[in-house]
C-alpha cells in the first residue's frame, strides 16, 4: 500500500494576458438542453447529443467549425429519454445510444443517423434498466455497447455498423446483485466494465473483462470487504491490447480512500496503490485517463481539500509527479471537474468558481504543462456550470447549462506563452521564434531564456521545439 503526500508549494496564479481567445458562442438548442457527449467529424464539425430538459425529448445538434448551427434535431423517444454517448464513424455517419421509456418500460436505444442527421437504423434493446449507457469503438468495423438492468446485472453487447448484434453477455455475480451498472471502455482486444455491486448493505466495483468475441477473461471484486465503495467509467483508463487500470473510491475502518489498482485482463491483479483519507465528496471525484504521451494520470483530493493532479508509474502504480492544482482565492467556492490533454501532453483543467448559492459564478480554467507546471489561469466569460468540455486541434470546446437562457457552446482558441516559444509575441510559435532564439543560443538574453535559468541554451530550444505550432492552428 502506498501513500501520497501533496508536499508541494501551492503557486500562485497571476496571467497578465488572456490566453484563451473566445472565438464564439452557439446555442445548438434552447433552454434547458443539457449536452452529454461529443464527436468530431473529419471536417472538424462537431456533434452533440444529450436531453431537452423541460420536455420528453432528446437532442442531436452538429455545430461547424466557425459555430454555425448546421442543423439540429429533437425527437422523442416514448415518454423520456436521454443520448449520453456518441461515436462518429468512418464515412461520417454516426451513431448515438442512451435510455427510453414507453409507458412504464424502461429500455435502451442505439439509432445510426446519416451525417445530416437523417434516420438510418435503430436498435432498441427492451427490458433493461440502465443508470449509464455507453458506445465505445471495437475492432474491425464494430461497437460496444454497455447499458444495465439496474439492481440485477451489466448487459453487453458488440454490434456491427449497421447495428446487427454480434454477441451479447448478461454478467451477474454469483453471490451479489448488480446495484449500479456504471460505464466502461475499449480497446482493439478488449471490453472492461466497471458496475458497483451488493451484498448484505455493502457497495463496492467489479471490474468484468472480455474480449471483442464476447470470452469473459476476468471478473473481480475490488475491495468488497468495504463499508461502501463505487467507481465509474471516468475512473477507468485502459492501454494496448490487455493492460487495465481500475480506480474507485471506498469507505474503509480509517475513512474514505481512493485507491487504484493496475491489472492484466489474463493475468489478473498486478499492483494496489491507496491515497490518504479524505471525505466522500472529494473521493468522488477521482479520475483516471491516459494522455498521448502514454502516461497514466489521475486527479485526487489531498486531505486538506487541494486537488492534486499526479502521473502515476503504470508499472508498479508508484506516484511520478505531483502538482497540487492552484486556485485564485478569489471566491468562496472554487475548483476544477473536467480535465484534457493535448497532443503535447499540456493538461486543461475546466471549473468554476461562485460565492454563497451560486452567486458570481464563473467559469474558469488551468493550464498546466506536460511537466504539471501552471502555465495560466483564466477566468472565462460564460457565467454558467459546465457540462462537457473537448480539445481539438488548437481549439477548447466548452458546453455550458443553466435554467434560464440556451445552453452555449463556447469555442476558445488556446494561444501560447512566452515561456513556451513564443518569443516575439506574435502568438503563434513558428520559424520566426525558432530563428530568433538560435540567433540568440548561447548569451543571456532574458527576451530569449524561456525558463529564466540565466542562459538561452538547450533547455529552451527544447521547449520551443516542443510547442512548435502552438497559436498557429486556424
């Protein structure tokens, strides 16, 4: 077992610039309408699906690059429902899944759409009762499709483009009950879930693996002599063909610890690692991803409430590096929730701040550099929560909601620093500040030292190189 401690200097925050440049806001709906997921197509529109708050219906809206509505689509399915998951395919066709009710039946539905948003074909899968539903990319033209039947088992299925069903597989452990079916993820060999189960007024994960032929290669109870624990799909993260890393949050005999354990989906368990105590709601916010750069990372509250963003050893689950995310201080409630990578592994970390019940609310957000260093903090122009957020070439995409004005889509275009290359401000890091900083290699120039260490040598021409086009995206 092993113990982190956030040791580190908390920074300071002051950016004297904005380095998000707001490039528009689109409403691709009216009020009420809370997004749960997006996807680029090829030509970098974006689509979005989720619910129409104040009515029985579900949304798909595709939204271009300049913000342009292109189209939008409402339609109910029986008497509620919700899209929480899309994935584009190749001829930029998509399909889209979530959970219908007719009457009293509660089911799960996956529609194909045409890239205008046109009906294609529909799947319905009856008699399931799903907290999460999820479609993830499989091999060779397929789909996973995850959904429940909630307080019995996780239900599996892998279909084809056209929405044929491959295979199915209902999971039920044999000495528990599937309490909340929770989510999961994909890779080219294997399927990984990740529901919470029950047994005599305990909670706690299992982690169920199979392959993309429907073989159950490993289903494990993580910590089920807790008092109660749960996990999701944020907290699972998932590498190469069989690697697996399953994190959740348990209430134990010394308070409430988030732990994370890495497996092989043949072998089994490979390491535990356990964080200090801190409370539930913190806990709860536990995330795991893998960045481009092929490090396993992960967000976890310290005990005296900073939320600490850590690259963890995903061979032996040892902490790498730590960086407690710093706040402004500025309101009386602050943090962050939703995290991205970019292709140079620079972390964005997405949230708000607002006094009292939610007076002066902000959003904001955190950039931090592939070493976790803060690189700017800035407060954004929407006063809203966030909903959903997504990277893409150069650009933030932010999805915001509230009760009483259209739920805007915010596009920021990301604008680089000096300390990162831009050294004639022109934003954009190009051939111009890399013939500037070799003209000046070797001397002590400050308007070159990108890292202030007194000498402009091959420290700085590596970062430089680094983020070479960074601001120069359209």
């Amino acid at each position: 077992m092993i113990r982190v401690f956030a040791c580190l200097v908390l920074l300071s925050v002051g950016v004297a610039n904005a380095q998000l440049r707001l490039q528009w806001h689109a409403p691709p709906s009216g009020s009420g309408t809370i997004i749960e997921d997006g996807a680029f197509d090829r030509a970098g529109n974006l689509l979005l699906v989720g619910s129409a708050n104040y009515s029985s219906s579900v949304i798909m809206a595709k939204v271009a690059p300049s913000g342009r509505l292109l189209w939008a689509r409402l339609i109910s399915i029986g008497s509620g429902g919700n899209l929480s998951t899309i994935v584009v395919l190749p001829d930029d066709s998509f399909v889209t899944a979530g959970s219908y009710r007719v009457g009293g039946a509660l089911g799960t539905v996956v529609l194909k759409r045409s890239p205008s948003g046109e009906y294609i074909r529909s799947l319905f899968v009856p008699d399931t009762n799903p907290d999460t539903v999820e479609v993830r990319r499989g091999p060779n033209d397929t789909l996973a499709l995850m959904t429940s039947w909630w307080n019995l088992r996780i239900i599996t299925l892998s279909i084809d483009h056209d929405l044929n069903v491959r295979w199915r597989r209902d999971y039920r452990p044999l000495t528990a009950l599937i309490y909340l079916g929770g989510g999961g993820r994909t890779t080219d060999s294997i399927i990984a879930r990740i529901p919470r189960a029950y047994v005599n007024s305990r909670t706690f994960p299992y982690l169920v693996v199979y392959d993309h032929n429907g073989t159950l290669l490993n289903s494990q109870a993580l910590l089920p002599d807790s008092i109660e624990g749960a996990a999701g799909s944020s907290m699972l993260a998932l590498r190469n063909s069989h690697e697996v890393y399953a994190g959740l949050f348990a209430l134990g005999p010394d308070g409430w610890r988030n732990h994370l354990f890495g497996f092989d989906a043949y072998a089994g368990q490979l390491w535990h690692t356990s964080f200090e105590p801190t409370d539930s709601l913190s806990a709860s916010s536990f995330r795991v991803w893998f960045d481009p750069l092929d490090r396993l990372m992960a967000v976890w509250n310290d005990q005296s409430g900073f939320r600490v963003l850590l690259h963890i050893d995903k061979e032996t689950g040892q902490v790498v590096r730590g960086q407690p995310l710093p706040l402004p201080g500025i309101h009386q409630r602050e943090g962050y929730g939703l995290f991205l990578s970019d292709a140079r592994g620079a972390v964005y970390c997405i949230g708000v701040g607002y006094d009292g019940n939610f007076a002066n609310l902000r959003q904001m957000a955190l950039k931090l550099d592939r070493n976790l260093r803060p690189v700017w903090h800035q407060w954004l122009t929407v006063s809203a929560l966030v909903s959903w957020s997504t990277y893409d070439r150069g650009h933030l995409y932010i999805m915001s909601y509230g009760s009483s004005a259209p739920a805007p889509l915010s596009k920021y275009k990301i604008l680089p620093v000096f300390s990162e290359g831009d050294v004639n401000g022109d934003e954009c890091i190009d051939d111009a500040d890399l013939a500037k900083l070799l003209e000046g290699y070797g001397t002590a120039d400050p308007s070159l030292d990108l890292n202030a260490d007194g000498i402009v040598d091959g420290r700085d021409l590596e970062e430089l190189l680094h983020n070479f086009g960074l601001g120069c995206e359209g």
